[in-house]
C-alpha cells in the first residue's frame, strides 16, 4: 500500500475509471480502476482525499486493486478550492510520469492544508510552483544575478526567461525588485508589492514551462 492523492479522473470504457496519481516513491502514474463508476470506490477516489492504493499489472498502465481513505478528505471552498485545483493541473501539465519526487508530494500536502485553513494562499502556491519548476529543471536562481552579483533589496532587476536576474532594466522583460526576488528565495515577505511581483514573475515561468498553453483552472478564477 502507497500514500496517494488523485490528480485527474476520466470515464473508462463503461464501468471504470482511468485515474492519475501522485503516489509516494512513485511519483506520478496512471491507474485503472475497473468497475469503479458505479462502487463504493466512486466515493473515495476524489481529489483532495489522502489515500492508500494497491495495484497490480505491468506496462504503464496498473489495475488499481485496492483504495481507501488514509485521513478525511480536506474541506477546500470557493477560491481555496480553485487553487487546489490549480495545483493538481500543474502536477499533470509539467511532472513526468515516474519521478518519484517524494519532497515534491509533502509539499503538496503542506499546501493543501494550509489552504483548508488559510485566507491568503499567495506564497503557498508560489512556493510550491517554485519547488515544481526545480523538479522537473526549470529551478531558477533568485538571489545571485546572471552576471554573479548578490542581489540586492533596495534595488530593481529585470528577469530574462532561459538567462535569470540581470542587472540591465532596458530591455521589455518583466521588472522586479530585490526585495521581492529575496523573499521568494527565502521563503517569507511582507509587504503586499512582493506578493504581486511574486505572483507575475512565477506567472511567466510557469506560462514558459508550459510553452504558454492555457491553463482551466486559472479560468475558474475568472
């Protein structure tokens, strides 16, 4: 039996479902739940619901042969539930299939259950994109500029995609400030210009690593 949340679900011939997860020392991998539609399991596998499964099978694609709930399922709403959303279409747009990514996965857990409790997800979900973007080797580099200089709080920097920070803010790439380049570094901030520069910068890394294909779930927010 593995720890496990449901990432996607899709009808499967008649009676099944054809199920992602994200599933510990696995990473992200498929299952087919047979008979699924129309049992028990129809309840149980949902997202935001921390499982454990047992399959069997070999190839790519494993028959699910054992699912139950491991802790009550999280109780996400209105726009902390888009956000949740939000991270389970990333995981499916930019993790490949079988890295195991195991720091990956708590910090997804940690995520989640601060946006149970939280009111103001912002940093949660800029660090979790952060963590994403470094695991599948788009880590950028925050607190040292391209041309090897510490970065500075009381200064503003541009960010060129492919190259990092760069002192030079004359060209038309997206401006920053140091303070808000240490904060995403570091882990905390405090003042609202950083949240929304962190949410813009992480924005245009995110739609990169994407090759700018839409994201659903940022419709919801709309």
């Amino acid at each position: 039996m593995r720890a496990a949340f449901l990432l996607h679900r899709r009808p499967y011939r008649n009676t099944s479902l054809l199920l992602e997860c994200l599933v510990a020392g696995e990473g992200r991998m498929p299952l087919i739940a047979r008979g699924a539609a129309k049992g028990r399991l129809m309840g149980i596998l949902q997202p935001f619901q921390p499982l454990m499964l047992k399959w069997r099978g070999r190839g790519e694609v494993m028959t699910l042969t054992h699912a139950e709930a491991s802790e009550k399922p999280l109780d996400l709403k209105k726009k902390l539930l888009y956000c949740g959303f939000y991270l389970n279409e990333l995981l499916m747009r930019l993790l490949p299939r079988g890295d195991a990514c195991d720091n990956l996965m708590q910090i997804y857990w940690k995520t989640l259950l601060y946006l149970e409790h939280g009111e103001h997800p912002d940093w949660e979900l800029r660090r979790f994109e952060l963590l994403l973007l470094q695991e599948i080797g788009y880590g950028a580099v925050l607190d040292i500029t391209c041309e090897g200089v510490p970065v500075s709080s009381n200064k503003t920097y541009s960010y060129t995609i492919g190259q990092g920070v760069t002192q030079d803010c004359s060209g038309k790439n997206t401006l920053v400030h140091g303070e808000t380049l240490l904060a995403l570094h570091q882990g905390e901030w405090r003042h609202a210009r950083e949240r929304h520069e962190a949410k813009l910068l992480m924005r245009r890394l995110i739609d990169h690593s994407l090759d700018y294909k839409p994201l659903k779930s940022r419709e919801l927010f709309r």
